[in-house]
C-alpha cells in the first residue's frame, strides 16, 4: 500500500471525458487546464462500453493522447476503472447479475449501477477490464493513482446469491441456529427456525435484529468489492501510485470506515446547492441526503470525509456550477467556487476536483455544469476556477503537513444510521417515520457547534474504543455521543471512562438504550451511564410540537429556543439541570442535566435541540473558538488546523455584505505576504475568503 500518498500541496483539476469531446477538441482543452492551474484529472471511469466494445475485444490505446497531453502539461492522471457502468453486451450475455430488489423485482436496464456486484460472473468480467486497463497504463508517468469503481454502495441487492452468501454470513457469525434464535429474539412472532434454510428473504422482513444485520452484511459486500478490485490494481501499481475510490457517503450499502481501510487515502463527492444554499444567514431545507445545505453541512462532510480514516483526504467530483436535473439551475454566486473549495480545504482535503470539465449535450446529466459551459467558451465560471487555481497554487506550501483543529469529538455510528432507518424514533411532521432520524438528532449538534465557532472531529466508534480515555480527554475536551442507539458495553464504558478521566461528555436521546443488535437494553438508561451522569429515565415521549425552554443561572438561552421531536421524562439522582421545559400534562421537568464525574462532566440533553438550543448548548460547552479571538461572528467562520510553520487560518464571509474581523495575533495573509500586527482589522469582501498563517504557534 501507499501509505500516506506523497504529492506537495492541493491537487487541483476535475474529471475529464475526451471520449465525451468532438475530435480535435483535446489540445485546446488540455492548454486551458493548464491555463486555469489543474494540476490533476480523473479519467476512464465510466466507459466499460469503450474499453471492450464486445466481449473479449479490447479498445485501449485512445487514452494514450489524453495522458501523453496531460503529461506534457505537467497535469497528473488518475485513471478510474470502469465497473460501476456495464456494457449492454454484458447485460444481454448475463441478464441475470441484474440487481434484484427486496419485492423480488430485477433492476431495469439503462441507468447505472444496475448490477448485483457480488454475483461471480460479473466479478470475472470486471476483474478482466481492470486488469486490461491497469497493465496497459500503470507505467505511464502521468498516473498518479486508481479509482476504483465509482460511488459504490448504490444499492442493497436481494439476489439469490446474495442471500445465500447472507445465510452464510450468520452461520460464520453466530454458529447454530440456536443461538441466532437466542441472539434475535424469534420467540417473538413465531419466528424461530429449525434449519438454516428456513430463515425468510428479507424483503418482508419487518424484524430490527435481522434488519441490522443484513445491513452489517451488505456493507460487507461492498467493503469486499473494493478491496478486491484494490488488491488486483495493486498487482500492477507503482509503488508511488495510490489506489482510491470515491465515496459518496449517503450511499445505502456503504460503512465508509471500514470500506476505506483497504484504501490509500480517502475519496469522496461533496455536492451543495449554491447561491443561498452557502449563505450562512438564509435557511434552506436539504433537498436530499447528498445534496447539503448550509456552510456548517459543508463542514461536516469534510469532518466526514476525515473521519473515514482519520486523516486527510481527496475531492474527486464537487460542484463547478448547477447540480441535479434540468429543473435544479443555481450556479454558484461570484466567489463561492473559492469559498466552497477553501472550506474543504480547511477540513483537510488534499484536492479539489470539480466535476466535471466540460457540460454534457447528451445523457441524464446533461444540465450538471462543468468548468466550461455548453458552448464551450471558457465564461465566468471558467475564470473563477483559475483564479482558485492560482490560490491553491499560493497556499498549497502552508498546507504541508496540515492537521484541521478540533474543539469537539462527534461519535458516527452507521449502525445507529442503519437501524434508525428501518426503526426510526421521530417521526415528520404527517406522523410517519422519519427515516433520517439519525441524521436529524446528529445534525442538531453539528449544526449548532458549527453556527457557534467550535469545531469538530467525528470518529466511528470502532475507533474511538481502540484509543485511551486519557489520550483522549487531553486532546478532544468536549465529546458528543448525540444518538449511540447501537453500542455494546464497550463502548458505553469507554464514554464513561473518558468523562472520568478529564473529558466533557454529552449524552443525546437513545444513546445507552439498545445493544449492539438494537435490542432495548434490560438496564435502567442510559444504562451503565445513569450513575456516573446523575441521571435516569424510564418514559419519554414524541412531541407533536416544540416546547418552551427556559434557563438556569449560568446558561444563557438564545431567544427562540426550543426542544423538539423527543422528551426523556428524566429523574434527577444527583444531576444539576441546566434547562427545563414550561410545565406540561407529561410531568417532564428537566431537558438538560449536567453533573461532575471523576475528573470530568456528563451532561444528558433529554431532546433533539431547535437550532437557538443548539448553539445555546454549543456556546456553553466550548466558550472560547478561534471565531472569537478573530471576534468573527455568523455569517462569517474562522477554521483553523496546525501545519509544519505553524497555524493555518481560514476566515469566510458566507454572504453577500462586506465584515471585519480583528487579527488576533500576529499573522500573513497567505496569498498575498502581507503581514498584519495583533489588533488589526482585516475586510472581508462580500463572499470572500481568506487565509492567513500565525508563524511558529500550534493552535
């Protein structure tokens, strides 16, 4: 493996389709790349039907220009390849590797990712691509490193095959049927089995315990498909090229932290509405899972992407302009492609790759911008992408090295993610379940930690139980474990010995209520935590409609603050409450606790918080941000991070008025060299950002 991939500052470019060009099309492409500052492309990814027209026949040498080019022009390749978009002859050969989904219905043809990927024929065929793809162009010195596939995970494939190697998944894991009727609790409903081959398909399926491990074993089956396809490029890579793939982290089948493991570095697809949608005083609601909203959501995909391996990661596609349908036009304002791209930058992205270079003029993404337009007449959009080219140019040496900065641990279990989708606690507002009730009660704190200054580190919790609680508690004083539903005793007790060895821990709603099969705990809750928090319930309650909250002395509440979608009726045994609710027939009294344990804090937040609660909470859990030494309040963010020179500052303006923000300590405007004393005042320009490094300081 290549650990660590070596290149020296941000790699910059976008995914390029000369296959998708007229003829004659490529030189001026590649010079107005090279014009713009790209100093990277993705390529090959998509066209299975162009490498083998048929089966068996082998079209490989008409790259060999694009990266013979992009060689010449100093542009390094990343060469993708193509087994998430089968050929049609391989459909006709092989109807049968289409996916089936939970209703016993095969995926229709003509989209993409139509296939059940675990199903052997169509691992031989894809193995065989790869191969003829790698071996011819491993040894180019354009090729920096491999994409495997593209955005796995697209889908949970109910195939024959699939369950059988499901069936075989449980009896490696649990041994005898027996135990598994022990284990899931199949008493319940007459679900016990006899035999192996009794167990039912789980389209039906309406059991939590089967339903979380079904999702345990598709995740499975995509971690395997990536590190299968990883090791075959391996066999021919250079020991100086990396193996990726790209993540988009709202994909059903994926556990993005193990999925990574088997990978170099982390690569992953942030999309953003623009316009409004990166301004940090208009509210928008998220269209969709993988379609984020707001500056802080930009932040917390990045802590995201950081959080697959712990460590800085790859932009493989992001907007240049409009994303989605014809119907979603918002291209980005002037000046939010820079802001866009230094805020994932601050987070720790190693390269921003837009996708893609040129608009389509055929196919579903025909109205997805590129850098250039449909005209192809390099415009605005164009222009703004070369003047971050010449940014990234000027800062990527302050970058070497660079650590983003964290005030706050986050816990992300998938688990919870995935059982909360099938059995989700809240519900939308007509009453039905909310299948994103994970996301919703997790992006309650991010949000307000991010509107408030403090910024985040997210973990997994298979890596949060391998590290000490006192190494721990020394680097992240605050952590948040906002809806650990799914955690064995290991984990539990690892939040209770981080409190107890210095750290702030915060409990959110079902965090130490159900085992590591989503079974309510036997335990009075949070079990194995209610002692040591000062705190314990056995009612809660669905709210219909917020509620009023007030304050103790020493917390100060943000007008309009509120507690939404959840009570816990919580008892105090020792706890001091922080907020209480107005008085209601439900007798629930306090909505945040908080007591000393060991040589820490545990406070328990009983709701999901409206937003005012959010940043009220956040502003108390961490009163001193780099926002505030730079007295930078919303719309304006101070992110911050430790490099090989010192500390790196990234200060944004999300929005369309000019701000100030006050220099802290002495400092240089990166780009520019100027130096600014302790105390002055630096503009920031409507949608502007800046970056500024404090010599020899580690924030």
């Amino acid at each position: 493996m290549t650990l660590n991939p070596q290149f020296p500052g941000v790699l910059f470019g976008a995914a390029y389709y000369a296959e998708y060009q007229e003829q004659g099309t490529l030189d001026r492409d590649l010079d107005l790349m090279a014009e713009a500052g790209f100093t990277v492309i993705r390529v090959g990814e998509s066209v299975w039907s162009t490498w083998e027209p048929r089966n068996g026949e082998f079209d490989l040498d008409w790259l060999q220009p694009v990266l013979d080019g992009a060689h010449a022009r100093g542009i390094a390749v990343i060469l993708g390849t193509p087994t998430y978009a089968i050929p049609p002859w391989l459909q006709t050969l092989h109807p049968e590797i289409a996916a089936v989904d939970g209703d016993g219905h095969a995926h229709g043809w003509g989209a993409r990712q139509e296939m059940d990927q675990s199903v052997p024929v169509y691992r031989r065929y894809a193995e065989r691509i790869t191969r003829e793809v790698v071996a011819r162009y491993a040894d180019h010195p354009a090729v920096i490193g491999y994409q495997v596939d593209n955005e796995p995970g697209n889908n949970l494939p109910h195939n024959e095959s699939t369950f059988q190697a499901f069936v075989a998944w449980l009896r490696g894991r649990y041994g005898t049927v027996e135990r598994l009727n022990e284990e899931w609790g199949l008493v319940y409903w007459s679900h016990r089995i006899a035999e192996w081959s009794e167990l039912w398909r789980p389209g039906g399926n309406l059991m939590p315990q089967y339903q979380l491990e079904w999702r345990r074993f598709q995740g499975d089956q995509a971690t395997d498909l990536i590190a299968w396809q990883a090791g075959i490029v391996r066999e021919y890579a250079r020991d100086d090229q990396f193996v990726t793939t790209c993540i988009s982290y709202s994909r059903p089948q994926i556990s993005d932290d193990q999925l990574a493991a088997s990978l170099d570095i982390t690569a992953g697809n942030p999309y953003y509405l623009m316009q409004d949608g990166l301004s940090a005083d208009v509210d928008l609601p998220r269209r969709a899972d993988w379609w984020h909203t707001g500056p802080w959501a930009l932040f917390q995909w990045g802590d995201r992407a950081y959080s697959s391996r712990q460590e800085r990661f790859l932009v493989t596609e992001t907007n240049a302009q409009s994303i989605g349908g014809p119907w979603q036009n918002q291209p980005p304002y002037p000046g939010q492609i820079k802001q866009a791209a230094f805020a994932l930058v601050a987070r720790g992205s190693r390269m921003v790759e837009y996708w893609h270079w040129h608009t389509l003029h055929f196919g579903v993404e025909t109205y997805w911008g590129g850098v250039l337009p449909h005209s192809q007449v390099p415009g605005r959009i164009y222009r703004e992408v070369a003047e971050l080219g010449a940014s990234l140019k000027r800062i990527g040496g302050a970058l070497d090295g660079f650590e983003p900065d964290a005030d706050v641990l986050m816990l992300h279990s998938t688990d919870t993610k995935w059982s909360f989708e099938f059995y989700p606690p809240l519900a939308v507002e007509d009453g039905t379940a909310d299948r994103r009730s994970y996301a919703r009660i997790v992006d309650a704190f991010y949000r307000g930690l991010s509107e408030t200054g403090a910024q985040v580190r997210v973990q997994h919790p298979r890596q949060f139980v391998k590290q000490s609680a006192a190494e721990l508690a020394s680097r992240y004083p605050v952590l948040v474990a906002a809806a650990e539903y799914v955690a064995d005793d290991a984990l539990l007790d690892a939040l209770r010995a981080y409190a107890e060895a210095g750290g702030h821990l915060v409990l959110g709603i079902r965090t130490g209520y159900g085992d590591e099969l989503a079974r309510a705990r036997r335990g009075v809750a949070p079990d194995r935590l209610h002692d040591a928090a000062g705190v314990w319930y056995d009612e809660y309650s669905n709210l219909a409609e917020p509620l009023e909250v007030t304050a103790g002395e020493g917390f100060e509440l943000e007008p309009g603050s509120q507690a939404t979608a959840w009570v816990d009726v919580l008892n105090l045994d020792g706890a001091d409450t922080l907020v209480s609710y107005r008085p209601t027939e439900l007798g629930a009294e306090a909505a945040i606790t908080t007591t000393p344990f060991g040589a820490g804090r545990i406070t328990y937040v009983g709701t999901v918080p409206n937003e005012p609660l959010a940043r009220s909470i956040a502003r108390w859990l961490v009163p001193e941000t780099a926002a505030r030494a730079w007295r930078a309040e919303s719309p304006v963010t101070v992110s911050t991070g430790r490099a090989g020179h010192g500390t790196v500052v990234f200060v944004h303006n999300w929005s369309a008025d000019a701000h100030i923000v006050t220099v802290p300590t002495d400092s240089i405007h990166v780009e520019t060299g100027e130096r600014f004393s302790a105390g002055s005042h630096f503009p920031l320009e409507a949608r502007g950002v800046a970056v500024f490094e404090i010599p020899g300081s580690q924030s």
